[in-house]
C-alpha cells in the first residue's frame, strides 16, 4: 500500500494520508514519499495549490510510528541519528518553500507531527471532532519538536503555546478556531469542498501574486521590522506588475 495517495482535479493537487490501520502515523517510508513529494511541487508550475486530508483513517496523523521507527533510529550512530531527526524535521520547512499554498483539512486526533504538518500549512480546515496535542512531550522527548517552537507561538501566542508544548494537553476545535489556528470548522463530510472552493479561487487569481504572497508572509513572520516587511511587499508587487506588463 501506497504511503500516499495524489491526485489532481484540475491544477488543485489532493494528497491523501493512505496508512490507516497505523492512523497515518509516519513511518520512514512516509517520510520518505513525502520529502519527494515536497521536492516536486517546488518547480511545479501546474499546481496551483495542495490540499492536504487524512483519507479514511479514523485520525488525521497519530504522529510518528515509534514502533516502526524508533528501533530502527537506535541501530544507527549518533550522527546518523542526528541526520535521521533532520531529515524528518525539514519537512516542515519543505511545505513552507513550496509556491503552492497548503490547505489542510483535519478531522479526529493530529499528534506530533500530525500537529506540525496542521501548523507547517497555510490554511487549516477543521472538522467539529479535530484535536491537537503537541505528544513529544508526553513519549519522554522535549516538547518542542517538528518546527513545534517555531510555529505555534506565531499562530496562537506565546502564551497558550508554553501550555501545550509543555504539557502535552489537547486542544479541541472550538478553542482552535477561537484561539485563530483554524480557518473553518465544517462538518467532515463539508472539508474537502470547502478546501476545494477556496483552492478554486486561488487559483484564479494571478499566479505569481499568489506565490509572492505565500513567500511574502513567511517572510516577514521574522522580519526584523515594519520597514523590513514594506520592503518586501513592495519589492513584489512591482516585480508582479512588471512581470505581466511584459506580457
């Protein structure tokens, strides 16, 4: 069985978590299919945006298969270790390089790096039984792990992020959607059309405006200021109007 399943409706990308009697959790076959993944949607100019489902498992991503994965990582050397934990950990740095904008459409349990690659996205769309748990933590590792430290803080605060990173407590949908995390909460059976209507009217839009946008945001979430954010959005929108000018 395939790790994933893809398909393409249109130029909106699907890509379906495809382990459920594991609840998607990540072995290294998946992690592997997704780095690959990842590195072709880089100079895919056909694909106007990804969205991202947990397919018929009863979770959206159980985190990773610490069965599966954790024997393996403590037959290795330490470097090797080191390198293994890399690999896994640039895959949310993978999601956030990609033009396309990331749509992902949540429903049951997201753990550990079923909750990183809900925060690694730009737009989450949430069934009413979604939850969250930052579960490094409650496995014995540091809470902080999977671009965890770096994008939680930014999406919800500081403050309600210490919470979770260090106790490993769930966060349910209703305090998601109030706390901004999510864009929606829809009824299951209504995510992947809502996911697919807002892909639509990217889509739409003018290309390169939307991957400026995307790369724009990303960046002036470390600028080191408002003259450094305005830098860069107008950098963009002359180098966009100049583009099609040409055209």
């Amino acid at each position: 069985m395939k790790p994933f399943i893809y398909r393409k409706e249109g130029r909106i990308g699907r890509l379906t978590l495809n382990r459920p009697d594991k609840y998607n959790a990540f072995d290294l076959e998946m992690v592997l299919a997704f780095e690959a993944f990842l590195a072709e949607r880089r100079y895919d100019e056909e694909t106007t945006a990804i969205i991202i489902d947990g397919g018929e498992s009863r979770g959206f991503c159980a985190g990773l298969d610490t069965a599966a994965y954790a024997p393996e990582i403590f037959k290795m050397s330490p470097v090797k270790a080191y390198d293994a934990q890399a690999r896994m950990s640039r895959l949310f740095l993978a999601m956030r390089r990609i033009p396309q904008p990331i749509i992902t459409c949540v429903h049951g349990a997201a753990a550990g790096i079923g909750f990183s690659l809900a925060m690694a996205s730009d737009i989450r769309i949430l069934c009413e039984n979604a939850r969250f748990s930052a579960a490094y933590i409650n496995i014995g590792l540091g809470g902080a792990d999977m671009a965890s430290s770096y994008f939680l803080p930014r999406l919800i605060g500081a403050g309600r992020a210490y919470e979770y990173l260090l106790t490993g407590n769930w966060m349910d949908a209703t305090t998601a959607l109030s706390l901004g995390f999510a864009s929606r909460v829809v009824p299951k059976e209504s995510m992947i059309d809502t996911a697919m209507e807002l892909a639509t009217i990217m889509g739409e839009k003018n290309p390169m405006g939307i991957r400026m946008t995307k790369e724009a945001i990303n960046a002036n979430l470390d600028c080191a200021g408002l003259e450094a954010a305005l830098q860069m959005e107008d950098r963009n929108q002359m180098m966009i109007a100049f583009t099609y000018k040409m055209k």
